[in-house]
C-alpha cells in the first residue's frame, strides 16, 4: 500500500468517525427536546389541574348560587334537602371535586353542576325505591364519592340511617318506564325536566299500565310500592302532586292551555320541556293529557322535528339500606331492608357490602 493510498484511508475514516459524531449531537439535540416538551408540558398540566383545584373557602364562594332547588310546591322536601347539605360536609365536598379535577377533563362549572346533580340523585334514593342512574358524568361523581370510603358510609349513615350502596345493574336493561318514572319524580321534586347531564328527558312516553297505576291506584299502595319507608310524609306530598297532575290532565280548565301547548311543540324545534316560557307546573299533566287522549308523543313533545336519540342508562345503580331489619327488597331493588334505594349502576358494592368500611 502505497502513502498516497493511506492518507485517503485515514481521510476516509476521519470523515466518516466526524459523520457520525454530528448524527450523534443532532439525534442528542432531538431526545433532549422531546424530554424538556414532554416536561414542560407535564409541568403546564400539573400547573392547570392545580389551579383548577378549589379549597374549601373557594368551593363554598362557587356553589352560592348553586342549590338543590327544591320545587316549592314540594315543602316537605326542603328539610330532606337540609338534611342532605347538613350531612355532606364541606370537606368531603371540596375533596370530592379535586378528585373530579384530577380524573376528568372538565371544567370547573361542570363538575360543580355534575355534583348538584348528584346530590339530587342521592336525594331521589333515599326516598325512592328505584332510582335508575342515567348519566356516566353524575355516576363519575358517585364513583368519587366512593373513594373516601369512611366519608361516604358516614355521610350514608347520617342522611339516610343506612347505606346507599353501588350496585351493577346485572342484565344492563331498565324496565320500561323506568326513565318516564326518573323523569317525573325529578321534575315533582325540582320543578324542572332534568337538564343536559342527564341526556334528554321526557323522550319516551309512560306505558299505559304506568298512567292506569298513578291515576286508580290507592295512595297507600302507590306509597307501597315506589318509595322507602323513612319519608312517608314526602312520599304522600309526591303522590298527592301526581294526583293533583292527573286531575289537571283531565279538567276541562286547562284544555286551551294544553293545546296551546301542542300548537307550539309543532312550530318549535326546542322539545316542550325545555321551552322557557311554558308554565312548568303545566308540562306532568301535558304529558298525562296527551298519554291518555292518545296524542302522537313525539310531536306533542317536539320530538318530532328534533333529531335526538333516547338517552340511556350508565347501568349502575345505588341501593339504600336504611333502618336494617324492617324487611323487604331484593338486591336488585337495591336493599335488603325497608328502604331501598335502586338506581343502575355498573360500578360498585355488592348489596349488603359496606362501602365505607375500608
């Protein structure tokens, strides 16, 4: 091998070596900014979530405005309400959403929203014997509810006397008028159809054997039946409006109102129930009216011009066991004593466990 011949050897091999000596630095260059992107965004995330987050001074300032709302028709369910605030301590509550802030992508007003809602959900339980969970959103609350285990079995105890478990819905099927029934208890108890967390309400009609039972059946079975045994005075309040809507369904008074009622539901795309200007206390015994007179459902209730599907169940359920030892329903009711509370849940206890106990 000649000189000339080395030189180019070694010429080659300082360039290649110089070569890969740049990819090196360049490839370097990229990891080391893909990690400080990759930090700084997990520092902007972090730095968001925690301001997001509320103390308990800042929580109570937020939900000032953000009450049950208890319909004041319904007088005996405003102390089942104070009840319930009493019993929920602001601790919890604050603790509660910062779960919600750490778990979910909502905003601030959604999830204090999504925990009205669940209280109102908790409040139907604990007067109703199924309270089927239609909302992924509000059963995300409960499911954070659940996590400060001595918490919830301490808030359970002191608002109900037992338990309000979480309990799966086994088939993942509701009967058929257990949304109708959801929908109009939410709308004795808070004067209003249950808002856009809950998906559409009122969007399929009460069966016939639903409006037969309501209107003929005595108060006392009715009572029997549908609620717990704890709150008989706001049951008896609940089945008196249901009677009282039935009798405006079918008075001779409210006729021109209720067809004022259909002449809008046709010209308007918005769904009766959540038109602003129509009397609230005017859309159970609308509904009743156009159920018994056989009226098309859908374009009576505006349905027909919107394009909404009917909402269904997150399929979980809660079930309350208050006052152990007076007897009575099934798990799949929700409870092994008098009151039970079941509402379709695919997450939770088992009927009997107690969820707060560990």
């Amino acid at each position: 091998m000649n000189v000339a011949s080395s030189e180019n050897l070694i010429l080659t091999f300082i360039l290649a070596l110089g070569f890969c000596l740049i990819l090196s630095l360049v490839f370097g260059a990229i990891v080391t900014v893909f990690i400080l992107s990759k930090k700084g965004k997990k520092q902007l995330d972090t730095q968001k979530i925690e301001t997001n987050k509320l103390t308990e001074k800042q929580y109570k300032q937020a939900i000032e405005e953000l009450d049950l709302g208890i319909n004041p028709h319904e007088y005996s369910a405003k102390g089942l309400a104070e009840k319930l605030e009493a019993s929920f301590p602001l601790s919890y509550q604050v603790n509660v959403y910062n779960r919600m802030v750490d778990e979910t992508d909502f905003g601030k007003i959604k999830i204090l929203r999504l925990i009205r809602e669940q209280k109102r959900y908790l409040l139907m339980a604990s007067l109703l014997k199924n309270v089927p969970m239609f909302s992924d959103d509000v059963d995300e609350v409960w499911h954070q509810m659940l996590m400060f285990t001595k918490s919830y079995e301490s808030f359970c105890l002191s608002f109900t006397g037992g338990m309000i478990h979480h309990e799966p819905n086994v088939d993942g099927t509701d009967g058929e008028d257990d949304r109708i029934h959801f929908d109009i208890m939410y709308h004795v108890l808070f004067g209003k159809a249950p808002g856009e967390e809950w998906g559409i309400a009122f969007r399929t009609a009460p069966s016939d054997y639903y409006i037969r039972e309501w209107r003929r059946t005595p108060k006392s079975s009715l009572k029997s039946k549908y609620f717990s045994t704890n709150e008989n005075r706001v049951a008896e309040d609940i089945i008196q409006s249901m009677k009282f809507s039935f009798d405006k369904a079918e008075s001779s008074h409210t006729r021109s109102k209720f067809m004022e009622m259909q002449r809008n539901a046709e010209r308007s795309s918005t769904p009766i129930v959540n038109q602003s200007n129509v009397d609230s206390s005017l859309i159970l015994p609308y509904i009743f009216w156009t159920t018994i007179g056989n009226y098309d459902y859908d374009s009576n209730l505006g349905y027909a011009h919107a394009s909404n599907a009917p909402s269904s169940s997150s399929g979980c359920s809660s079930q309350s066991s208050c006052h152990t030892g007076s007897g009575g329903h099934s798990c799949s009711s929700g409870s092994s004593c008098g009151s039970s509370c079941s509402s379709g849940s695919s997450c939770g206890s088992s009927c009997g466990s107690s969820c707060g106990s560990s």
